[in-house]
C-alpha cells in the first residue's frame, strides 16, 4: 500500500501564521494569549473549508504549551505539545456533534468538565459542527457554558451560525471566519507545489482557487486531483480539461464576434461549446461574468478586484479598451434576461442564440443612436 497522505492532511496548519486568510482572527487570538485575556466560550463561525477547525486545534494545543514562542506560537517541543501532536493529549477533548448531538453525549462531555487538568493549565472542548447539537443537549449546555470552572475553555465550531440559540450566541466570543481569497489559496497552492516538486502554471493554480469558492480544503482535493491526472507539470489547459471548465477563450472571442458583428461566427462558437458538453445556461452566465470583468477593467483602480491570473487580467484590460461602458451595459441587461428566462423556455437553445445576435447588434444600434 501507498504511504500517499491527501494534502489537505500533510499541509494542515500547525501554527497561527500558517493559517491561510485569517489574518485578523488568528492576531486576536495571539493578543489574546499575550494578555491572558481568553474567554472561556469562542464561537468559530464561517462556510467549509476556511480553518475554523484547524484554529481551534491550533488555539488548545498553544494555551497548554509550557514554552510558547515570542510571538506566542506553540513550540512543538514540550511535553504538552508532543502529547497534542501524537494524539494522546488528555488536555483537548473533540466532539463532532453531527454525529453525536443527544443529551447524553453533552451529559458525558459535562461530567468531564470538572476534572482538572493533569498537564499544563486547561482542558479545551471543541465541539465542531455545534448546529447539529438537538435542542434538549443546548439546554444541557447552557448551564456549564455560562459557569464554566477555570480550567475549561470550550470552542464551538459552526458553518450555520444561524441555526444556534441565541442563548448559546450570548454565551460566546465570536469569530466570523472569511472566505478565502482566490490569490490566497493560489500563492498557497504554488508553495506546496515548489515543497512537492511539482511545476505549475499560475494560471493553473488560480483556476484551482476559483473552483474551490473560498475553501482552502476543496482547493487542496482538487490540487491532488490534478496531480494524478497529469503528473508533476500542472498546466492550464489540464486543469480546464480535468474540472471540465470553459476556457476564458471562448468569451473573449464572443465579444470579437461581437464587436465585427458577425452572428455566423457566434453560433458557431456556441455549438462547438454545446458540442463540448457544456451546458449553455453556464455558457450565458460565464459571458455575464466576463462583461462584468470587463466593466470592473474600465477603470485601472478596480481592475485588481478580478480574481483571476495575470495574463488573464491583462487580456480583460485590452478587450476593455475597445468596448464603450453603454454597449458593455446593455449586453449585461441582454444576458441578466436571458438567464432569468431560461428555465421556462421551452426552446433553450434558441433564447442563447438570439441572445448572441442581439449582442452582436448592439454595436450597431449603439452608434445609430450616437452618431
């Protein structure tokens, strides 16, 4: 058998700074230790993926180390640290409560509250997945979340904040943990690439990002996917074959078929993009996208909100240059009513055709009306 371990396992961050994208948080709770200031009841909050788990791990093993760094970071090299590593800590106590959410687990997690630490100065619970706690094992909590003894801190992990009782909500120091950003995830992808030996294309790994939406997790799955598909060399076009994603390509040479106003070309474009097995309801929503990149690139200033590669950003800037605000308007009210139409067409087909004719008459009726 292999010794394969999945990325999002080997590259688990093991320390606050190596915590991609939650700058802020991970500061705070720094400035936390720092000041002895911890609150007994943290509420991490925030969609999958985003290292709400790993930083409560991070946050129990850090609070019992006996010789913490100068920038309040575990050493791994005390007795505390090497018992967390090595899983045998009597100290963190986790509880995946979508799995265990009646009363009698929260009974069980209470009775153990009590007993005091063996080694270091805390007992930390983390409850991941709190939501799914029944209403009967919140009631149970309450009590031992509001007077907790000195030596417990409990960490609550949730991706529907919503979903808990306010009574819980008021009981706890919450942490909103963001999306994180597609360059982010992508300079995070490049360093495990240089560690692995393997050669990427930038333009590869942001690819990567965007697919992922925000969730280092599914970006690393996605990253060893594209390894065993192609090996040590990640290209573009490997990742747009693999994930089955439609090249930036072909939208931008809908907008030249657009601006010589030659329909012929754009229906062919789009069958050879249906012919491909793409679904057209993406194809219009990929073209929206684009003109909205295109309008964000008007403006030198705003062109770094796109979330895209370097090459690709500079390919939007050009293409933006030749296209008028008004035309770039007007085909996102053209594509906003298409894709609200879609659906109930009965002839699907021919809504994204006479969509792209229209969009290849806007030119034209643009300068009538300017001339």
């Amino acid at each position: 058998m292999s010794d394969f371990v999945v990325s999002a396992r080997k590259y688990r961050p093991q320390t606050f700074d190596s915590v991609v994208g939650q700058k802020s948080i991970t500061t705070t709770l720094k400035s936390a230790l720092k000041n002895n200031h911890l609150a007994q009841a943290f509420l991490f909050c925030g969609s999958r993926g985003v290292g709400k788990t790993s930083t409560a791990r991070i946050l129990a093993k850090t609070i019992n180390c006996f010789n913490k760094t100068e920038d309040f970071e575990a050493c791994n090299q005390c007795e505390s640290c090497e018992s967390f590593n090595s899983g045998s800590s009597l100290n963190v106590y986790e509880l995946d409560a979508a799995s265990n959410n009646s009363v009698e687990n929260i009974r069980e997690l209470i009775s153990q509250v009590n007993i005091a630490p063996q080694l270091g100065t805390h007992k930390v619970y983390i409850i991941d997945e709190v939501h799914m706690l029944s209403t009967s094992a919140f009631n149970a909590f309450l009590k031992t979340l509001e007077e907790p003894p000195k030596h417990a801190i409990f960490i609550l992990a949730t991706t529907e904040k919503h979903k808990i009782i306010p009574t819980i909500l008021s009981r706890c120091q919450i942490f909103d943990f963001n999306r994180i950003k597609v360059k982010d995830i992508a300079d995070h992808l490049a360093g495990i690439a240089e560690k692995e030996g393997i050669i990427a294309e930038p333009d590869a790994l942001t690819i990567i990002a965007q697919k992922a939406d925000g969730a280092l997790r599914d970006a690393l799955s996605i990253f060893d996917q594209i390894v065993t598909f192609s090996g040590n060399n990640i290209t573009y076009k490997s990742v747009i074959e693999n994930l089955n994603i439609l090249d930036y390509d072909y939208y931008f040479k809908v907008i030249e078929y657009t601006q010589k106003e030659d329909i012929p070309g754009a229906l062919l474009l789009l069958n050879d993009v249906v012919e491909k097995g793409f679904d057209s309801h993406n194809f219009i929503a990929g073209l929206a996208e684009h003109y909205r990149n295109l309008l964000v690139c008007k403006d030198v200033r705003t062109a770094k909100l796109l979330e895209v590669g370097e090459n690709v950003q500079q390919k939007y800037v050009e293409q933006a240059k030749a296209l008028p605000p008004d035309q770039v308007i007007r085909a996102l009210g053209v594509l906003s009513r298409v894709d609200v139409e879609y659906k109930a067409s009965k002839n699907q087909r021919l809504l994204v055709e006479m969509a792209l004719m229209e969009l290849c008459s806007i030119k034209e009726e643009t300068e009538k009306k300017n001339p």
